[in-house]
C-alpha cells in the first residue's frame, strides 16, 4: 500500500469552507435524488483534489488555491435591499432592447424579471423551479457538457443553487436578446449560479450575460453555462464580466455545437479582481463556423485568465479565435488556448490569434497556445504576440495635434477594435465600444 | 518678427552628429526649399521640428513664432500652426480616416481655445478638399492609410495639411513615389494654400516638385549645414550639375 498517496495536503482555509459549506447546504439543495448523487460525486471530485493550484497544468497561470484566501458564505435569498441592486444592474448594455432575467447572489428574482408573453418556441425557466420539478429534460441534458474532471466545475455542480433554463425550439427564431443579469448585492457571500440553454435544430438566439457588483467587497461568484447549439442555429453569445473590484469571478461556458451552425461568442472582461473564465467548446458536427473572441481590460493589480478548449470532433468545421488584453499598471492577463482536431475531424480551418497590449512596464502577460492535431487534412494555425504601444504611431498621431492620453486612447480602441468588431449586434457593439471608452478615461483621469 | 527661426542647430542621432550648426529664417508667406543629397540631414531636420523622440538637439535654438519649440511636445507645436507632411506615412489599422482627422483637428481647435466643429461643418470641410485632391469617400472610412498605394498616402497627408491650416507646413520629400499626375494633384494642393501667412519649408531631392512649387528661396543642405542660399533658379543648377560640389566643399 502506497502511504503517501493517502497523506492528504493540509487543506486550505477556503477548502475547509468550501467542504463545511455542501455539507451543511446539502439537504437545502434543490433537485432529487438523482442529482443529489451528481452533486455529491461532483463533491469527490474537488474532496479529492482540493483547489486548483500552479502544479496544475491547466490551472499554471491562476492558482486557485493561493489566490482563494477564503470561501464567503453561500448568499443568503436576496432581501429587497439586494433586489434593489438587480433593478439596476446591466445598465452598461445601454439602449439595447432585451429581454431581461435577473439574478441577485445567484437566485432568480421574478419579479425584476421579463418571462412575460414569450415569443413562440422561447421557454424560460429557473434552475431551482426546473430541478425541484424534477424536469426530466433538464436531468437529460445538465452536466453533460460542463467537465467535470474541472475543479471549478466540480464546485459548480456540488453547490448549483439556481440558474435559467432556456429551451428555443426547433425553426425559433427570437428577436429581442436574452440578457441574463447577475447582480452581486452589498454583503460579500458565494454564489454558484449554472445555467441550461437548448437551442434545437434551425433556430436563432442571442444570449447576454452580465455580471456585476459592488467594489469594495469580496464576493465570490462560480458561474457555469451549458450550451447546446443544434444544427443549422445561429447562436450569439456575450458575456461581461463588469465584476467589482474585490470580486472573484470563475465562469464556465461549455458547448457543443451540431452541424452546419453559427455560433459567435465573445468575452468582454474589465472588472473583477480575480477572474477566470474558461471556454469548452465541442464542434459536433460538420461545416459549422465559430467565431470566439475576447477582450480584456486590467488595471490596478487585477488578474484575469482567459482559458479556451475548441475540441474539432466533426469534419469541416471553421473556428477563429481572437483575444486581445490591455494590461496597465500591475495588472496580470492569462490565455490558454488549445485547439484540438480529432482524427475524423478532417478539413478543420481553424486559427487562434491572441495578442496582448502592455502599457506599464510592471503588467503581464502569459500566452499558451496549443495545438492537438491526429488529422491529416487541416489548416490550423496560432499567433500570439504581447508588446508596448507603438510609440511612431503615438507621434504621427500627436504630430497632428492629438495629446499624448487621447493618441494612446486610440490606438488602444484600435487595438481592440479588431476583436469587438466581430460583434453581429451593431447595438451591443456600440455599448462595448463605449465601454472601452469609459475604460480609457478613467485611465487618464480626464 | 520670422515664422522660424533656426540658430546654430546642432542634432545627434545615436551619438553621431547629423546637423551641424544648421541656420535657417523663414518669414510669413515665404516657401522655402531645402535641397540636399542622401544624409545631408533634411529628414533629421524635419523631425526635429516635429518633435519625434530621439530628435533632440545638443546646441542651438529653434523659435517658431518667438516660441522655443523645444519647451513644446509634438501635439503643443501642431496646435501652434506647425505641420509635418511625413515622408513615410503610418498605416494606423482600426482607427478611420475620418476619426482621426476630426480628432486631430478638434484637438487642435480645443488647444486654441476655438470651438468643436460640429459634424455637418466637419464632413463638409473634409468633403470639399478631399474632392480636390481625388480622394474617394471609401478611403476616408477605411482605416488611417491602410491599404493606401504610396500616392494614396502622400495626398492623405496633403489633406490633412488643407484641414488643419498649419501656419508652416514642413513637406518632407512628399514627392518621392509619386507619378508625374500625383505630384500635379499635390503640388495644386499644396499651392492652393499659399498665403500671406503661411510658410512652407519642401524638403526634397529633386528640382522635379519646385516646377509645381515655386520657391521664394533655395537652400543647399549638405552634411548638416546649409551652404548655399539662393533663388528658385538655384534649383535648376542643382538639377544640372549634381550636388557633387557642395559635398566637397562641406567636407572641406
């Protein structure tokens, strides 16, 4: 018997939280018996493990179990004082017309909610309501895309308290964008929000997730997304992770993508003081074309980890990948891009490019691109780059007249540019550029 | 009182010295042409003026309108009235043509203590001169000189000279790689800016561009130094007989 395998590593302050934390939960918990057992064998996972640290290849660049000093309560349901904060939250989307489904620490709040005469082929539900219901759709799908050898998602799926649950069906084509807002209220507390979305065969939808809450506290949020996009959809996906300045944010998207689909999703992260964001996305099916793409604003000490797997599992699939970061002061930007392209997989064009943008001398950067490939008829390629501002373009801008902060200002829009233009949604678009422009400012205290 | 005035300039770029003792006065209305052989120093001269880093002098001073330039950064000297038409212009992706021109000039009216120009006041500035210099509204949306042929390029930069109104307008070889029609378009452009108040310093090579530009002075630059000063048909013995004497007498 091999004693050392069973010695445990001293565990962590939040560790010891996070495992009191299911266990007192555990009863309250929604859902029945079935996936009560998910829970509890997605609880081993992270027992086993314990937070991710740096001698975790996948988890090098943003090591958990240092960064976590300690795991917040599980958030209490929202009172009307922490209402109020979700009334307000997802403003940054400006004048654009959605369809809004609010949650404050991780519940759902109906009643700042818009369920109200649902376009045909739309049905939204909670996660709490659909697994207290004992909704067999739902049990058939949850889980099934979210890894679960991930620490994060393993947490996510011991501690899920609620979430949407979109179903578009087949032909739907939906209008007006879902805007899922998750607002974090005063008190700093967990919440572990995981959300369904099943978008069937031909139809159409846009999917907003906006994560936001106060500075100054440190709340700690684990938000995780399954997505199935059918064959033929045309599935947009935004998230904004606008987190306070204390927050630690961990989020997961993980979709598979059928045959002959659109499916475009893009990052925009400014705010947080820990961020993870993690993309797995499975190419299902044939001649699909992705479009996955990132922006990311740091400042301060902030640090945020982009981390992508495109997993080409059907012939002729098209994925570009574009991810820019824009690091001021001591801020730290993590991309992990890995593209793999299985045997079958043939005639896979797929590109990653990631470039980082560094305007103080005390930012980092760290690219990890990597490719996997067992086809033999592909064309995959990556880039990645990280370097200052261009100072000759600083001076052709500033020889006419512009001031130094402003030059700066837009060549760092331009930079970015290549990245948000890929946004369908001319109004969401413009609301991301206004954004970054805001961002801008404040850098330079106009 | 001269526009410019340039006093024993000296210049060291990478610890070797370009200008030597350089002089030069332009007054209000005048044209000037600055006409040299490769490394006499007319580019350095050009960017020194600009404000480019690295460009700054060791001895010597510069006053544009009795200010010293050297106490103004490269955006203070464009507001003042003082324009580089860049030899090599940048190609700046993601920032359009028509956002960095109404930056650049509002930065510039801001500066000044003028209003902004409103949108409609802008775009028909930008259209009108843009028309005379045959510059299509496509190249206007498209980012700044991206994908612009060299020609594109030079009368970009003659367009924004026609729209900031610089009061000294610094023309660095705006002639090299253009076609004889190309240098016609840009010579009118930059003729229909003459006046009583602004003053124009050509840099070039060749006499070709002074039968579009007529000079009021040439001068002959030559190892850092100007070391002949006479009218615009000095630029037509230069034509003819080379550069090889002033080398020699600059040497000596």
């Amino acid at each position: 018997m091999n004693v050392m395998a069973d010695v445990k590593v001293m565990k962590t302050a939040a560790e010891t939280a996070l495992a009191q934390a299911y266990t007192q939960a555990r009863p309250s918990l929604p859902g029945g018996s079935a996936i009560a057992a998910q829970r509890a064998a997605a609880f081993d996972v992270f027992a086993k493990e314990g937070l991710p640290h740096r001698r975790v290849e996948d988890w090098k660049y943003t090591d958990l179990r240092a960064l976590m000093r300690d795991a917040k309560p599980l958030a209490a349901p929202p009172d009307a004082a922490a209402k109020a904060r979700g009334k307000t939250a997802g403003a940054l989307l400006g004048d654009v017309e959605t369809r809004r489904l609010v949650f404050v620490d991780g519940a759902f709040v109906p009643e700042l909610s818009d369920t109200a005469s649902l376009e045909a082929g739309l049905a939204i539900d909670s996660l709490a309501a659909a697994l207290a219901d004992n909704d067999q759709d739902l049990a058939a799908h949850l889980g099934k895309l979210a890894p679960s050898s991930d620490v994060a998602v393993a947490l996510n799926t011991a501690l899920m308290g609620d979430g949407a649950v979109i179903r578009v069906a087949a032909g739907s084509t939906i209008e007006r964008p879902l805007h899922l807002v998750f607002a974090a209220s005063e008190k700093p507390a967990a919440s572990f929000v995981r959300s369904l979305v099943v978008v069937e065969k031909g139809a159409r939808v846009m999917l907003i997730e906006s994560h936001e809450g106060p500075a100054g506290s440190e709340y700690q949020v684990n938000a995780a997304l399954e997505l199935f996009v059918g064959d033929e959809a045309h599935v947009d996906h935004v998230k904004i992770i606008g987190e306070g300045s204390d927050a630690l944010h961990v989020s997961t998207l993980a979709a598979a993508i059928g045959a002959r689909a659109r499916f475009n999703t893009f990052t925009f992260t400014s705010g947080g003081a820990v961020v993870r964001n993690q993309l797995f996305l499975k190419f299902d099916g044939e001649r699909t074309v992705a479009n996955i793409r990132g922006a990311t604003l740091l400042k301060g000490r902030q640090h945020a980890d982009t981390t992508l797997v495109a997993d080409h599992a059907a012939r002729g699939c098209q994925s570009r990948e574009v991810f820019k970061s824009v690091l001021d002061d001591e801020a730290h930007g993590v991309f992990q891009g890995r593209i793999i392209v299985r045997a079958g997989a043939q005639q896979t064009d797929a590109k990653m490019m990631t470039r980082a943008l560094l305007l103080s001398d005390s930012g980092e950067a760290d690219n990890k691109p990597e490719l996997e490939i067992f086809a033999d008829d592909v064309q995959c390629g990556h880039g990645a780059t990280a370097g200052a501002l261009d100072e000759e373009l600083k001076f052709y801008l500033m020889a006419r007249g512009i001031p130094a902060a402003d030059a700066e200002a837009l060549l760092i829009q331009a930079f970015l540019g290549e990245a948000v233009e890929g946004i369908e949604h001319a109004g969401l678009r413009e609301a991301l550029m206004e954004q970054i422009v805001a961002w801008l400012k404040a850098r330079v205290g106009h | 009182m001269p526009l410019l005035e340039i006093r024993n300039l000296h210049v060291e770029i990478d610890g070797k010295e370009i200008l030597k003792g350089l002089d030069l006065t332009v007054n209000a209305g005048d044209v000037h042409a600055i006409m040299g052989p490769n490394g006499s120093g007319k580019s350095t001269l050009a960017y020194v003026l600009a404000g480019k880093a690295g460009y700054e002098p060791t001895a010597g001073t510069v006053l544009f309108d009795g200010r010293n330039i050297f106490d103004m950064e490269p955006d203070e000297r464009a507001a003042a009235g003082l324009f580089l038409a860049f030899q090599y212009p940048l190609e700046i992706p993601g920032v359009a043509t028509m956002t960095f021109l109404r930056t650049a000039l509002n930065a510039q009216r801001k500066r000044r203590g003028e209003a902004e120009l409103s949108t409609p006041e802008f775009l028909k500035k930008v259209r009108e001169v843009a028309k005379k210099l045959g510059i299509e509204q496509d190249m206007l949306r498209r980012g700044v000189n991206v994908g612009f042929s060299g020609g594109e390029k030079k009368r970009n930069e003659i367009l924004q000279m026609a729209l900031l109104e610089p009061r000294l307008a610094v023309l660095d070889e705006t002639d090299s790689g253009l076609d004889i029609d190309a240098l016609k378009i840009a010579s009118e452009g930059v003729n229909r800016l003459r006046g009583p108040t602004r003053s124009f310093v050509v840099i070039t090579h060749y006499q070709r561009l002074l039968t579009y530009i007529v000079p009021d002075v040439v001068h002959v630059l030559s190892k850092g130094r100007i070391v002949r000063t006479g009218g615009k048909d000095l630029a037509l013995e230069l034509e003819a007989r080379g550069y090889a004497q002033y080398q020699e007498e600059a040497a000596a």
